[in-house]
C-alpha cells in the first residue's frame, strides 16, 4: 500500500480517510476515467485546479470532475478581479505535484482553497492523494477544516 504525503499528513492529523487505487492511463488522466475506475458517481470525484489571481496570487479549487470551473465566480470568491488558471508546465513548481496526481492537500505552500459546495450532498468525496491512481475518500467537513478552506459555488 502506498502512502503518499497527503496521507501521511491526514495521518498525522488523525483525520479519518479511506483510500482507492485504479490503473493508470497515461492518455486518459481525466477525473471522469477515475470515477470510472472507481466505479463511483462523478460527482463525488473532485479534481484539483491551480490558478493565479491577479492580486490574491495562487489559489487551488476543486469541483466535480465533469463540470467546468466558473472563473468570475472564482475571482469573486478570491476577493479578485481576475483569476486564470497557471499554466501547466508550472504546476509541480509551484505545487510540488504532477498533472493527474495533484492534490490540495500537502502543497509546497499553503494556498488559498475553495470547495464546490456540491461536496457537502455527500457523505464523502473523493480527492487526488497526491499520486496518480490514487485517490483519497474523505468528508467535505473534515477537508475543508484541514485545508483551511471555504465552500463556495464556483462552476
């Protein structure tokens, strides 16, 4: 069993968290083909996206995995006038993870991090561990409370 750093720091946390695997393909890295692998509802699965404001700077989102991130809504939650998404090859500098495996949870730096509020329809929700093919099923509360986060509408 693996353990990636978002786990060792729920771990240490003592925040309770289950974990699944699924195989990797390297052409599909969407979160749609990981709630497939998974076998579980879409909704539930929430993909991490990094973005840049042009006050606020970084900030991290995560939504449902088919749905598409509302950037005026976003900037406005970041207190913004505009907010774009960082640019791809920038992500692991900035964040210390790869696409397909980038998790809000043990970023270099902590960033400011809003949550859908669809999250809170479910009991939990699955997240990147921080490796792809790993994912991380916790309770919107208990990621929101660890990230220091905020539910907020955004897509």
């Amino acid at each position: 069993m693996v353990k990636t750093n978002a786990m060792r720091l729920l771990d240490k946390a003592k925040i309770p968290y289950e974990t699944k695997e699924y195989p990797v393909d390297e052409s599909d890295l969407s979160g749609s083909h990981a709630a497939d692998m998974m076998g579980v509802d879409h909704d539930s699965v929430y993909k991490t996206l990094v973005l840049k404001g042009e006050k606020t700077g970084y900030l991290v989102c995560c939504i449902p995995v088919d749905r598409e991130l509302d950037l005026k809504k976003t900037a406005k939650a970041a207190g913004d006038k505009k907010v774009e998404m960082i640019p791809m090859k920038d992500l692991l500098q900035v964040t210390g993870y790869i696409r397909g495996g980038c998790s809000p949870i043990g970023m270099k730096k902590h960033f400011p991090t809003f949550v859908e509020k669809s999250a809170l329809l479910y009991p939990s929700i699955a997240i990147s561990a921080g490796l792809r093919g790993h994912q991380i099923i916790i309770s919107p509360q208990d990621l929101i409370n660890f990230v220091d986060g905020q539910f907020v509408s955004i897509t």
